[in-house]
C-alpha cells in the first residue's frame, strides 16, 4: 500500500487506485495478513492486521496432532495452549 499516489505511480507507473483511510483498510483485511506500506522508501513499513488470537492457534494445534496422531514437545503453539488454560 502506498502513502501517496506519486508513490503508487512511482512504483507501478500509471494506473487506477483505491483510496481509504488506514483504519478502513486493516478493518478490511482478514485477520493475520500484513502489507508493506511504501515499498520502495527508506520509511517502509509492514503492517500486520490482528494477529491470530491464541485459543485459535492452540484449537488449529490440537486438531492437527488429533488428525496426524503427532504430540510434539513444547513450541510456540503448545506454549500458548498453557498459558491459556492457566488464565
């Protein structure tokens, strides 16, 4: 995404645009995609839309070692599966 329309052209020459607000573009998003703001500027930027929130990454681990018959040892995801049950 680009800050500017003179970015936008620089970057891909002319062409159409959508133009939003920030804040309506991440509502936009699905949740975990990011865009690189400015691409091509020393200030670029990547901005990720809300992260994955834990329950659903742990839900996503559980049924994965259901499915694979797999139980590894503690990782990021089985991590977070622990700290959720302890809150």
């Amino acid at each position: 995404m680009f800050s500017t329309p003179q970015r936008l052209a620089a970057h891909y020459g002319d062409c159409d645009l959508y133009a939003t607000t920030g804040a309506d573009l991440l509502e936009q998003l699905p949740v975990g995609i990011g865009v690189m703001l400015d691409p091509d500027d020393d200030h670029r930027m990547p901005i990720l839309n809300r992260m994955v929130p834990p329950k659903v990454l742990a839900a996503v681990r559980r049924r994965h070692e259901h499915h694979s018959g797999k139980t590894g040892g503690l990782d990021a995801v089985s991590h977070l599966e622990r700290r959720e049950r302890v809150r």
